[in-house]
C-alpha cells in the first residue's frame, strides 16, 4: 500500500507535514515518546484502498489517544477512487494498493510523494460446499479466469485434487467492477506468470 501526499502543499504547511509524518506511522517508531505539536489542531482528509483501512485507523485512533492535535479522516473508497480524489485535490492525501501511474502523477502539479506504508497478501477464495481443501495450481487458476475451465469437477482441477468429489457445478466468478488495487495486484500477478 502507497500513500501519495501533497508534496509542496505539505512544506509549505510545516503543522500539516508534521501530522503527515505522524500519520503515516512514524510515530510507532518512538515508543512512549509524546510529541508536541502546535496548538492549532490539525484536520487532514485520506481517502483510498479498503485492505489496509483497520490500520490506518488503529494508527489515526492511537493519535488520537495520545493528544496529537491531528484529526484524521480516513475514508475507505478504494484504490482507484482514493487516487482520483488525491489528483483531484479533494483530499491531503491517498492511500493505493498500487503505486500511481505517472500520467496520474503528472495530473498533481503540486507534486506527489509516495511512501510504501504497509505490505499484505491476496489470495483466492473459493465457495464450494463441503470441500474444505482445494488445490489449484496455477495454470489452473489462470484458466479458470480465462474462462477455460468452467466447471468444478472439470478433469484438470480432479487430477491435482486425487481423492475428491467435485460436483458437477458452473464456477461463478466473483470481483469488484470498481477501481481497486488488490485487484491491480492481482491481475499484475497474473500477467507475470501467464506469459
């Protein structure tokens, strides 16, 4: 997950880059150690990727609890909405599961920082009634997504799941329509090993 930050907009406000700083977790890496920040509180509005949201409001809750005067406004839009919203300027800062794509960069002409926050994983899930522990290799998942296999007990997920009765069931896919950037992280895994 990136955070993509107003750049010049932030130096020229050193409260504001003081709470960004905050923000963005730097604060966790001084424990116990209470800041002062300027007596003017400070409100910054995020918006972006839903995967890492518990997070970042565990990190703007624990702020909170240790009298920063920052107020943080986090809104859990998605990737790609949070990322429109920050070209936009609507708010301080965008959070994205992706790195922005430099004709997005070049939309900001205050400048954009971007800072790796957090890593996470994506996986497959799959809904198939009483079968707790389905293989699927690769090539497999990468078919069933081209639409090549469309069927669970299809011939090439039974011979990596020796041993299981598959129903005879259409495989129904499932995915956000929105601008997500799990989704970008997937698809980027599948275009890496589908070549």
């Amino acid at each position: 997950m990136v955070f993509s930050l107003n750049f010049r907009q932030i130096i020229c406000n050193t409260s504001k880059f003081s709470a960004v700083a905050l923000t963005i977790g730097l604060v966790t890496t001084i424990a116990g150690v209470k800041y002062s920040l300027a007596k003017q509180r400070v409100n910054l509005i995020g918006a972006g990727a839903s995967f890492p949201a518990p997070l970042y409001q565990r990190w703007f809750s624990d702020m909170r609890n240790n009298n920063f005067e920052v107020q943080v406004d986090y809104q859990s839009v998605g990737s790609g909405a949070g990322v429109e919203r920050f070209t936009q300027g609507l708010v301080d800062f965008g959070a994205s599961d992706v790195a922005m794509k430099d004709s997005e960069i070049a939309k900001v002409s205050r400048g954009v920082m971007m800072l790796p926050m957090t890593a996470g994983s994506v996986v497959l899930a799959y809904n198939l009634p009483g079968i707790s522990d389905l293989k699927l290799s690769r090539k497999v998942y990468v078919d069933i997504l081209l639409g090549r296999i469309q069927n669970w007990n299809d011939s090439r997920i039974a011979d990596i799941n020796f041993g299981v009765n598959l129903p005879d069931l259409p495989i129904t896919i499932v995915y956000r329509s929105d601008g997500s950037g799990t989704t970008g992280v997937f698809t980027k895994h599948l275009s890496a090993i589908s070549q």
